[in-house]
C-alpha cells in the first residue's frame, strides 16, 4: 500500500502558506508533535474540527481587521 500525502510527518519549516496556519494553531492545541511525527490524518475528528473552527474563526477575524 503506498502512503498519501497526508500520511506523512509534516516539516514544520517547509509550509505552504495555507499550511503555516494550521500547523500555527495545532501548535496552540499542543498537537504539533502527533503532527510532526505521524502526519495530518493521525488526528481524530474531534482535533480536525476544532482546528478547522478555529482557522474559519481567525479568517474572519483577519477579514474584519481589512475592513
């Protein structure tokens, strides 16, 4: 079975720009190392929405900031 790009550990100095947020705010969940080591898909849901709710949050806030 060959391993998908999530399946990968994930090079916390090598982050497309889309990247760099999320990694910022799994850092913040004390997530980065079960990242690092074993990729994106080693969270549980759980983990996944909440930095999903949490990226969305600070979207919004970044927008409201231009604006």
């Amino acid at each position: 079975m060959t391993r998908r790009k999530n399946d990968e550990p994930v090079d916390p100095n090598n982050l497309k720009p889309e990247e760099r947020l999320k990694f910022e705010i799994a850092e913040e969940l004390g997530l980065s190392d079960k990242v690092i080591e074993n990729g994106w898909r080693s969270l549980t849901a759980k983990e996944s929405g909440r930095i999903g709710g949490l990226i969305t949050k600070r979207r919004r806030e970044m927008q409201q900031d231009v604006r």
